[in-house]
C-alpha cells in the first residue's frame, strides 16, 4: 500500500506538469484527507513533499492556493471551538509553514499557552522549530527541554542528508551546500536563542559540537571572544 500512495502522488504531480491542473487538485485534496487512511507511513511525506507539491500547484493554478487555505481555516477552526486534537495542529502548522504563515500558529500556541499549559506541552515538539525561528524566547524559556536534544536533531538530520550526496548526480554540490547551510543556520540560531535566554554553557556546547561536525567560519564567529582568544 505504500507503493500505492507514493505511485498516487507521483501521478498527481504529473498532472500539474502537464497542465491538468483541475484534476491534479481533486487529488491534492484527495491525498491530503485520506492517505493516512491508506499508509500511516505516508504521515511524513504528507506533511513536507506532498503540500510542496500543492504549493507548486498553487504558483500556477491559483484555485490551489485558494484550497490550502481553506483547509488550513476549517482545521484551526476546530482547533479554536476546541474540537480538533493534535493531529489537526500538525497539520495547521504544516499548512501554516507551505503558506508562509508561521505566525498564525504562534498566535495559536500563544492561546494555548494562556489557557492550557499541560496541552502546549504535548504540542510544542511540532511547533519548537517554527517558535525557534521566530526567536520567542519566553516561549523557548518554558517549553525547551535542552539545547543539547535540539542540536542532535539538527546534527541527526544533516548526517541523514549528506548520506544522499551520492544519490542526487545533477544537483549533488547544490545539494550539499543547501544542506551545510542549513545545518550551520540551524546552529547560529540555537546559539542565539541560547545567549538571549543566557545560558552561555548551552550556547558555548552547541559551538563547539557544531564546529566538531563542520568547520564554518560562522559557527567560529557565533560567540564573541574576549580579548584576543
């Protein structure tokens, strides 16, 4: 069965390329509302390569973007009338993430927060790296576990990428560049947030851990140095 939904989005991409663009959304949609029901395997791929497929689809077929949208309204929706659980704020978050709209689901932790802190526990894993990002550091203050974990995954993932240099002929040095950049930003980040909640050891660990994995000149830069060392 897992086949079968990676062959049915594959399909469905196809048909953007082609120009079906009607048809391709029928099962964008399709996809998005019963392929868990099919493969619970494909929740991954749903949430990342599937709604970036529905992206592209929306740049050229504006009804898409329009669909998305929707979506992403009717589940916060629910969110809000307290009828949805988490995985609907995984989608909203992912929704939110292709639209380019991270701030609404920070709004909506921003709420949860307020009213229901055990409940925002359960969910900041899915929203840590947007909240990250935006640098809320009374929100990281309280939800961050450790600094430590989080630069694991961001070590964890880097190594996972760079095991597919060899698997992507055409686009392996832009793929590898993408995915040094990514790492190392992931990192400055990290250590930023760690200063701004002033935790220097945490922000000094991840420095040093980070520069063992990649040598970059911006990991070197990342924390001021006294004097001359």
């Amino acid at each position: 069965m897992a086949e079968n939904m990676q062959e049915y989005l594959k399909k469905t991409n196809e048909l953007t390329r082609k120009g079906e663009y009607v048809k391709a959304l029928e099962r964008t949609l399709w996809f998005h509302d019963h392929a868990l029901e099919h493969d619970q395997a494909m929740s991954g791929v749903r949430l990342s390569f599937a709604l970036g497929y529905w992206e592209d689809l929306g740049k050229v077929y504006p009804q898409a973007k329009t669909a998305m949208i929707e979506t992403r309204d009717r589940k916060l929706k629910l969110l809000q009338e307290n009828k949805g659980n988490i995985d609907i704020f995984k989608d909203v978050v992912a929704l939110n993430r292709t639209l380019g709209e991270d701030s609404k689901s920070i709004i909506y932790f921003d709420e949860i927060d307020k009213q229901n802190s055990e409940q925002a526990e359960r969910y900041w894993i899915f929203i840590k790296r947007t909240i990250i990002a935006a640098k809320r550091y009374d929100l990281i203050k309280k939800y961050l576990d450790s600094f430590d974990q989080e630069f694991q995954s961001c070590k964890y993932l880097y190594e996972i990428r760079k095991k597919n240099y060899n698997k992507i002929a055409r686009a392996g040095d832009q793929f590898k560049s993408h995915n040094e950049n990514h790492f190392v930003e992931e990192c400055l980040t990290l250590i930023e947030v760690a200063q701004a909640i002033d935790d220097p050891t945490a922000a000094k660990s991840i420095q040093q851990k980070a520069l063992a994995v990649l040598d970059d000149p911006r990991l070197r830069k990342a924390i001021p140095t006294n004097g001359s060392e």
